[in-house]
C-alpha cells in the first residue's frame, strides 16, 4: 500500500481537529506538551494500522498485520509509544513525590479510563447482539462477563454465538490489562524507590510481592515484551531527570533532535517487519527520549491540531474499530481496490474525530472530574483521613 494514502488519512485528521480545536481549544499542558501531540498522533496511526488490516481481512477473513512494513510499524510502534509514555508519566509522579494518595490515584485512574471502556462494551454487546440476528443465543457466561469487567484481561470473549467478537473494535483494549498492571505496580514501585523511610523487611516484601505479580501475570495473561517496554519508558524518566544530561537534552529538544526522530522513524519503516524485533524497540526508546526532552519535530508535535488529537486520543483508540467495522464489516466480503477502501477511510476517519470529541466531553472529561468526589467517598467509607 502506497504511503500517499495514509497520509490523506493524517492530513484529514489534522484538518477535522484543527476546526474541532478553532471551536472548543484543547488545553496547553507546559509540562509535556510534546507528548500530547505525540499521544494523538499514534492514536491516529493505529487508526491506519487497522484499516490496512480490514482491507486483507476482507479478502482473506484472516486478521493478521499486513504485509508493508510502514502500515505494520504504524499500530505496533504506536503502542510501543504508549507504554513508554504511561511507564514514563507515572514512574515520575512517584519519582517526585515523598507522599501519594493512592486513593485519589486509582480513583483518578478508573474514572478516566473505566466510563469509556465500559461504554465501549455495551457497543460490542449491542454489535454481536445484531450480528446474531437477534437471537440471543449461547449467552455469555460468567467468566465472559468477568473477562470484560476486567478490561478484557485474557482476551475478549466471543458472545451471542458470534465468532471473532473482536473485530468490532478491533481488539485494541489488549492493552488495557498492561497499563493496569503497571498501574497496580505503582505502590511497590513506591517503596523499592524511597526505600530509605521504611524498614527492610517491607522493602524487600515489596519487592517479592511484585515479583510474583509478575510471574503470575506473565503466566497466565501477559507476555514479556510489553512489560520490557515500560522499563524503556523509565529508564526515559530518569534520562529526563538527569541534571548531568541536562545539555544534551537541550539539543536534543531543537532542530538537531527533529531530523534525527526522522532519520530513526525511517530507518524503522525501512528495517524491521515489526516493532516487537529485538532492535526495534530500543530505537523507538531513543525517539521517545529525544520527544520526552521538549522536541516537537519542527512544530508538529506541540501544534493545536496535535493537542486536539492528544486530547482526544482515548476516545480515537478505543472506539477506531466500530467506525472501521461500520465501515467495512457490514458489507458483504468483496474485492476493492485500495483508492475504494482509503476514500471511505477518510469519511471514517473524520467521523471518528468529531464522535470521539463528543464522547471526551459527556464521557471522558465529565467523568474525570468526579474523581476526587469517588476518592472521598471511598475515604469516608473507610474512615480514611484526607
């Protein structure tokens, strides 16, 4: 596939986000504004990622990545983005703090990111319900309905006797159960990094309790390589950290930086079959460092299209499959040619946008901000002092 249709795709999702953010301004975090951009970006990249895989999937009815090597890095590399920016985010807010709320945290995190997913499955209840004719047949059974509950950890279960359930929303929250797991890993983080304040037997509890956490999830749900990647992402943190990097993170933040996420992006396309290569990732670790120090690759990164996109990037991830299912799934299998199938990709696209600033503000935005609200019920539950 030419790379001229993926970029019709990114001009037109920059387009419909600049209108989007001319009517309702995203917000201008100073302290990451690179990352904003570069979280929107890769949300529209596995948009493409995705549609590519819709346009073999319905000629072969065999949902693998496709064949080019861009529009494979496009999903892969965009999630490998991702991780090291939750890892990066969220190691530095227990870098820089002596005390956490973890209350208040995990009530910020369910209320960010549960409301949405929640949402996104009733759409895929309400989607296999209407693929089954209406039948309500082979009703999903407990463990199903658990396996959603918890962010489709082991996977997402065919229901309604519908094979492939997954590709309504083309199974992006395989990634929910990992930014979970590091979520959850937080508090031994926590204390194997202050570990001056308390004893030694609860730093090295600490320690064996995530250890084990580890090989539990490892066993029986997650693999290696993602969890690896988060370890990029702090090692990112730290590299930010560094007062003694201090100087090279300043060129690394100008032009210099620029061409050189370029000349690394390119090198990736042309190089690897998939980002999950032993290689890849530590390459994607370097790009991630020189965005993670201030650079905005010539502007594009820190623009307020970008900003709009990072705004809304949760909404764009989670709900790309469905505007992809309505778009190609509906209609009976048949030869396109790839101008057919990236023209309707481009109406996709630009509805996806404006339906997901939508759901950001009476979903997502909404929702966030009754966070501290559930955090100080849960206190007040429990007789926690604020």
């Amino acid at each position: 596939m030419s790379p001229l249709f993926a970029t019709a795709v990114i001009l037109t999702a920059f387009l419909v986000a600049y209108i989007l953010n001319k009517i309702k301004p995203s917000k201008e975090f100073q302290k990451y504004r690179s990352l904003d951009g570069l979280r929107g970006l890769a949300a529209v990249f596995v948009f493409i990622h995705h549609s590519s895989i819709w346009y073999f999937y319905k000629q072969s009815n065999s949902w693998v990545v496709p064949p080019s090597k861009l529009y494979t890095q496009f999903g892969q590399g965009a999630v490998t983005i991702f991780f090291m920016m939750t890892a990066f985010l969220f190691w530095g807010k227990i870098r820089e703090s002596n005390s956490i709320d973890w209350i208040k945290l995990y009530s910020s995190r369910v209320m960010r990111l549960a409301p949405l997913y929640y949402f996104s499955v009733i759409l895929i209840f309400t989607f296999a319900i209407t693929a089954s004719n209406n039948t309500i047949q082979n009703l999903p059974s407990s463990k199903d309905f658990i396996h959603y509950f918890l962010f489709s950890l082991g996977g997402e279960p065919n229901i309604f006797g519908v094979n492939n359930t997954f590709v309504f929303n083309a199974g992006v929250t395989w990634t929910l159960p990992y930014e979970w797991f590091f979520y959850l890993s937080l508090p031994a983080f926590f204390v194997i990094t202050k570990n001056r304040n308390f004893s030694k037997i609860i730093y090295y509890f600490a320690i064996s309790i995530w250890l084990a956490f580890l090989l539990f999830m490892n066993k029986h749900f997650l693999g290696t390589r993602p969890l690896i990647i988060f370890i990029f992402g702090i090692l990112s943190y730290e590299i930010y950290r560094s007062e003694k990097l201090n100087k090279i993170r300043i060129i690394l933040s100008g032009n210099y930086g620029s061409f050189i996420v370029i000349i690394l992006s390119l090198f990736i396309v042309f190089k690897f079959n998939t980002a999950y290569n032993n290689y890849a990732p530590f390459l994607y670790f370097l790009i991630f460092i020189i965005v993670s120090s201030g650079n905005n690759v010539f502007g594009l990164l820190t623009s307020g299209p970008a900003r709009k996109l990072g705004e809304i990037s949760y909404s764009v991830y989670i709900l790309q499959g469905f505007f992809l299912y309505i778009a190609y799934g509906l209609q009976q299998s048949t030869k396109e040619t790839p101008i057919n199938h990236w023209e309707v990709d481009l109406l996709a696209v630009a509805s996806l946008i404006i339906i997901s600033q939508v759901t950001f503000h009476i979903i997502e935005n909404k929702l966030m901000k009754k966070s501290e609200q559930l955090s100080n019920k849960i206190k007040t539950l429990f007789r926690i002092s604020p």
